[in-house]
C-alpha cells in the first residue's frame, strides 16, 4: 500500500501540470485528458510505450486513433494519459490491472513553489511594514516594465530613502524605487545597455525572487505555470547595476555599495563574487558589506557555484550571509522516446513540443565536419562547429557529452540527446529540443542506432516531477571549510536554489545558448544566485518584523531557526548546508539572538593578524586600533555556530564564548540540549539562562574535546537552548574537521588555498565559458 500511495502521488505531481489546458465540456462524447493508472512498473524486459498503445487500441478499435489519443506514456511506473470519451473511460476502468483512472483535475499551481516548500505562503507575506524595508541589490540591472515590479497598492517610498534613478531609459515607480548603474573601465559590448536596465536577465530574476509582486499566469513556455511571486511583494527595490558582459567590477561594486548605504537601503543583495580566495582587505564585497553593516544594513551573498570541491566557498567573510543553494521538492525532465517504443527520461527544461512527431537519430560521431577539421571523437561530443550540417539537417543527434545543444543547432539538427552523468541534480533550458540521460542510458541508445536499419526517435515536452528527496544541497554549490578563517563556518545556510522560476528580461537570451533569438518574460534557472534572494527576501521579512534589529540579529535569526537539513544526504554535512534550510515564519520569533558589531568585527580582524593600518583599510576608520591584541583563534566572535578546526595529530580541545540576547519572552528560562558524535564531547556552563526582561544579555561557554586526530573529514553535533514553554528552539550546529600542520591560522597577506584549481561561477556547460572579467556571477 505504502508503494502503490507513492506512485499514485508522484503521478499526481508529474502528470498535472502538464494537462492544465484540457478545457471542461459536458459533452460526454468529447475526448478529455484522463490518466489511466496500473501501480508499478513490470519487472524484466518492459516496453511501456508498446504496452500502452495496444491497450488503447483495444479500446478505441484503430492504431492511428490510439496514437493520436496518447498524451503520454510513463516508463517509471505503468500509467499512460490519454484524451478518452466517457464511455471509454469506463471501458478501462473495468480492466483487469487498471487501478484508477484518474481525471485531469485542476490542482493548486507551484510555481512559487520554491517560497510554498520554505512555509512562506501567500496568506504570510502581507506584513504591514513591508513596504518599509528596501531591498538593494547589485546585480545585472532589471527590467522596470516587467509585471513583477508593477506598484499597485503601494504608497510612496518611505521617507528615509535618499536613492534615485539613472538613465533617460528608465522609470522608477513606488515598487523600483531606484536604480543606478555603474562601469568604472566604460567597457561596453554588444547587447550592453548604459542604464540600470536589465539585457541580461539574471538581475530581474533575482530581484523578483526576492520582492516581486504576485502574478497569476507566470511560466515558461507553460511549464511551472501559476502565480509568481517574490517572499516580500510589499518590499521595495533599488537596482544597482555593477555586472555587464564582461564581468562585475571591484571599483564598480564598492561604488555601489556605497551608494545603497546612502540611499537607505534595509537589506543588500549580492548574487557575485570572486572565483578565487582573497582575503578579507582586498575583497570589494567583505568591505562594502562592512560599511554595510556598521550602518545597520545586512548582506546576503551567494556562496558561489564551484562545488562540490571543498574550500570552494566565496563571500565568507563574518559579517555576511552566506548562502548555499538547495532544492525543492519539483524537478523537471523530459523523454527520449526510440523507434522501438522504449523511452528515456532525461534532466531537461524542455520547452518545445514535437507533438510525438519522430524523426531519423544519429550518433554525432557519424556526422563529423572533415572540413573544419573536425574528427568522430570531437562530433561524437557535438562540440559547436564539429557537426556536418549535410549528416545532421533534418535530424535529431545523439550526442557523449553534455552540451548546450549549438553544436547540433548551428547544423540544422531537429533536437539532442546527450548522455552525461556528471550533473544530476538539476536541468538546463536548451535553444531545440534537448534531454540529458544517464550514460548507461546513452549506451543503450547508441546501441539501438548501431544495429537498426533506420532509427528514428522524438522528445517529448519537458515535465514537472516531484522531487521526494527535498531539499538536498546541489552538487555544483561551494562548499566550505572557509578558506579564510577555519573558526568560522561557511555557508551559513541554505536555500532554494535549483530551478527557480522567476522574472526575465524580454531581451535576453532564454536558454543556455546566448544566441538564442527567443524572448520570454519568465525563465527557469538555477545557481546560488538563485537561493541568495531568498534569503535576502527572508532577512527582508525578518527586518519588516523587527526593523531596530542589527544585521547580526537579523542573520543570527535565519540560522537559528533554519530547518535542519538532513546529514545522511551530504557527506559534507555543514560544509555544505551551514545551520540548515532557511525558515522565514520561524526567523521573526527565534527567542535568542547572537548579536555582534562593528567593535566584534574589529577584535576579530586583530587576532586574525591584521594590523591598525589594513583594519582601518576594511573598516574605513582612522579610529580603529588593534594595539597589542595577539593573534588566536576566532572563538571569541559571537557567531551563531562553532567551527573547530583541528591540525593533523593534535587533540580535540576548544573553548568558546558566547553571548545571546534575549528577544522573546520576558520572564523566560532556556536549558540547553547538547548532541554529539563518539568523536567529541560538548559541554556548556551553565546549562540554564534565566532572563527577566527583552534585550537581557547572558553568556555561556561551550568546551568541545576529544582524543588525537587525524585524517578526519568533518562531524557534527549541536547545542539547543529550548525555553520552559518550548515555544522557542535555538539551535546552533558544532563542527569539528582535521586540517593540514599550519592551517588552521592564515596570515591577511596570503591564502594557502590561492593556488588551488578554481572554475567559473557557474553551473556551466564546456560551451557556456563565454564571461570574463573580474567577478563571476553566481
């Protein structure tokens, strides 16, 4: 029972969204879509297409009237959908291994559903004060016209906002409140527009990510259909625009931060950052974000996309948010469905629709360009150039790689098949027909072209799966250990970050191909650019709630009251998650705060092994003085989690102070909880905080010991304070790791891990390392 109710769920999940558009009728005599539902799919040898096909043609009495009726045919379980009459859906359901047959009913639309699967619902973002809170983001710039960003219902910017809007091109209104633009090198290149206007997409998804307002109908091509909507539709926003084609750069972010500062921005957004470490003093965004945060302001930062290497992890600087990149519970695949009926199910935002039509399947290394000088162990891949339009018009291509699809494009190919198993977690939109299968599965394809006479295949249009595992860190997120400063725990949490449906410039490309000539008003990507919104619209929901807390507070929130993410799922545990998946209803009542400030941050820079002058150079304070402070370790910063880093050899010893700060009940006593792994032992004095009033202030200290170790890949325990009401839970996780002799303290001038190999900020295909410059996009 428990296998036949899962597949009846999953059936639901995969099947509806596609089946939308059947229009209601009361003529029983008119075809609707149906689904008709056997349970699990045969064991051996199964061809489900086949099998589906002769069942309709008993009942409807003609092949072709059976082949025009199919919708679709399911290989992973034995269901196929198919437009009926009444009569013969009564006719199936008195078949012998019919479990159901299920209508097509019109369910609830997730394409928000990536706020939905954090507890945010729509009956949740209409916080009176959201209006206040301003959203600053630095980004690619964004497109004013665009439905997400229309102003009904709001009332004038509030009275702190000092922000205004460049460009003779572009209109501000009370949702985009401001918008500027920045380009210290005045390098500008084709598609480049001179305003905060968006040409290439990626700032208008992230800004309605984070507040855009609802609107019903939002899709692409059809799939993920339903009401879009950012996590705070009430907030406003301010663009400022550092990212061009070339890159993001440092002089350009600086300027942009120091401007958000001065308009009044609450929250500051950054989807970018270096592809490399750097140390805290010649990072643009740890000191604008430092500026940002002694003026009240908190920045949330992508964790970056060079996972899942470890040290991979950028913006790790303190004072920052940063955020790591998970999924939701929907994912998207389409079929490769052959000649002989079997079919194949591939990763792949598929928007085009074939409509079952086949057409001839080649193997692309039997289509090489001679030439262009061009081989079968290049075309068999279909890099871009290789493939002989003479072999490939006409065609749809199996190719050995993962590709964005220009390759068989360029030579007038119908469609692709790729085999690939290096990414499996999350999809691409491709400019044709296009689906990734697993390698075992291209095999098996390629086979089928070797040994049939004349093989022929189609692609179906792309579907929604439920994605049962949710939420799991995405492979190409970075991971930690910090590479800066082990102490202190990197990424800080996770978010939705993989398939994001969100706003789109009309006039950038919509696809992975940057050639791409189509225009959409929505698109579905995916990277830690995608979760740093979220959690930027989450702080934003945080700070409408309690506009006088600190940046500290705010983030000291969202990780305390993250949803822990579960550790069988991640060898990497922390290192990939940090505190957990963000949990924004949660946030605005976490009981406890760790605060920090500009005078923590200070202390903590000095033990790190800066000086009074590069302290002064990070903080822009002629005032701040590190005097005789020794250098140590970072266990002293009042951080909402702990991070012990251990040498090769040495023993388990740590000792960190605390201090929390009381924002839920008044009279309220909290008892602490400790969970740790046979490596560790946790201990915590005291064992219980009493506080009599909201902001009292107690400390506690947190010893973490053990034996001698080496060799040892990351564990994890936690301490919880819990009050007597149980009302609220404050979590924190401890980590302990072994690291290289020397590695656990970094001189401010070098990085160890400067030299480590490093890749472009990107879930990228080979063909897609097409941006240079000085930061990457996330």
């Amino acid at each position: 029972m428990a296998k036949t109710g899962l597949m009846t769920w999953l059936l639901y999940s995969t099947l509806f969204a596609a089946l939308l558009l059947n229009s209601h009728a009361a003529n029983a005599n008119e075809r609707k879509v149906h689904i008709v539902y056997m349970g699990d799919r045969p064991k051996g040898d199964f061809s489900a297409k086949a099998t589906h096909h002769s069942m309709l043609t008993s009942v409807l009495g003609r092949s072709s009237s059976a082949q025009e009726s199919l919708v679709y045919s399911y290989g992973n379980f034995n269901a196929f959908a198919a437009k009926l009459t009444e009569e013969e859906v009564q006719k199936f359901s008195e078949m012998d291994g019919v479990v159901r047959v299920i209508p097509n009913h019109i369910l609830k639309l997730h394409t928000t559903r990536s706020w939905d699967f954090l507890g945010l619902s729509q009956t949740n973002v209409g916080a009176q004060l959201q209006g206040d809170v301003v959203i600053g983001l630095l980004d690619t710039g964004i497109w004013p016209e665009h439905e997400s960003f229309n102003d009904q219902g709001l009332g004038a910017p509030p009275s702190k906002w000092k922000g205004t809007c460049q460009g003779a091109n572009f209109t501000c209104n009370n949702k985009i409140i401001g918008g500027r633009y920045y380009n210290s090198e005045n390098w500008y290149y084709e598609g480049d527009l001179k305003s905060p206007r968006d040409s290439e997409g990626h700032g208008t998804h992230t800004s309605s990510t984070a507040a855009g307002d609802r609107v019903p109908g939002a899709s692409y091509y059809g799939l993920a259909n339903g009401t879009g909507r950012g996590g705070v539709p009430g907030a406003r926003i301010a663009m400022y625009k550092v990212c061009w084609s070339f890159g993001c750069g440092a002089a350009d972010i600086l300027a942009a931060f120091d401007d958000a500062i001065a308009d009044g921005v609450d929250i500051i957004s950054v989807s970018l950052g270096s592809v490399f470490p750097v140390p805290y003093d010649v990072d643009p965004i740890a000191i604008g974000a430092f500026h940002a945060m002694k003026y009240g302001i908190l920045t949330s930062s992508s964790a970056g996309n060079s996972g899942p290497w470890p040290y991979s992890v950028s913006n790790y600087a303190p004072w920052t948010l940063t955020v790591a990149a998970s999924t939701i519970d929907r994912k998207f695949v389409a079929k490769a469905v052959l000649g002989n009926g079997k079919a194949f199910t591939g990763l792949s935002i598929n928007s085009f629709e074939l409509y079952g039509k086949t057409y001839p399947l080649i193997w692309g290394g039997d289509a090489a360009n001679y030439s262009a000088g061009a081989s079968q162990d290049l075309s068999k891949y279909c890099i871009t150039g290789s493939m002989n339009s003479y072999k490939v018009e006409g065609k749809i291509v199996f190719c050995e790689v993962l590709w964005d699809g220009t390759g068989v494009l360029l030579a007038n190919g119908v469609g692709t098949i790729m085999a690939d198993d290096e990414i499996t977690d999350f999809a691409f939109n491709y400019p044709l027909p296009a689906t990734q299968i697993s390698t075992s599965d291209g095999e098996k394809i390629l086979d089928y072209i070797k040994t049939t006479e004349n093989p022929i295949a189609t692609i179906l249009l792309g579907e929604t799966l439920t994605d049962y595992m949710a939420p799991y860190v995405v492979s190409f997120s970075s991971r930690g250990p910090n590479p800066i400063t082990p102490d202190i725990l990197k990424p800080d949490l996770t978010a939705p970050g993989v398939d994001i449906l969100a706003a789109w410039s009309p006039i950038a490309p919509p696809s992975i191909d940057w050639e791409d000539p189509r225009s959409v008003d929505y698109n579905i990507i995916s990277g830690t650019s995608m979760s740093c919104p979220h959690a930027s619209g989450a702080a934003a929901y945080v700070k409408a709630a309690h506009p006088d807390w600190s940046p500290a507070a705010v983030k000291s929130a969202l990780m305390t009251t993250a949803t822990v993410v579960d550790p069988n799922k991640h060898e990497d545990l922390e290192f990939a998650y940090g505190s957990g998946q963000i949990n924004p209803t949660q946030a605005i009542k976490p009981g406890l705060v760790y605060d920090a400030n500009e005078t923590d941050y200070i202390s903590f820079l000095c033990k790190q092994g800066y000086n009074t002058t590069t302290v002064r150079l990070i903080t822009g304070d002629n005032s701040s003085v590190c005097g005789n402070t020794l250098n140590g370790r970072a266990w002293d910063l009042n951080y909402p989690s702990f991070s012990l880093a251990v040498e090769d050899g040495k023993q388990i010893d740590g000792i960190f102070t605390r201090t929390v700060t009381n924002v839920g009940s008044a009279n309220s006593t909290y008892t602490v909880q400790m969970y740790s792994p046979p490596e560790f032992s946790i201990s915590v004095e005291p064992e219980v905080l009493s506080f009599s009033t909201i902001g009292e202030k107690k400390s506690f200290t947190v010893k973490v010991g053990g034996g001698f170790i080496s060799q040892q890949k990351i564990t994890s325990g936690a301490i919880i304070w819990t009050d007597e009401s149980e009302q609220y839970r404050v979590r924190s996780p401890v980590v302990v790791y072994n690291v290289l002799p020397g590695y656990t303290f970094f001189p401010p001038q070098t990085s160890k891990f400067q030299k480590k190999p490093t890749t472009f900020h990107g879930p990228t295909t080979p063909s897609m390392h097409h941006k240079n410059g000085f930061l990457g996009r996330n």
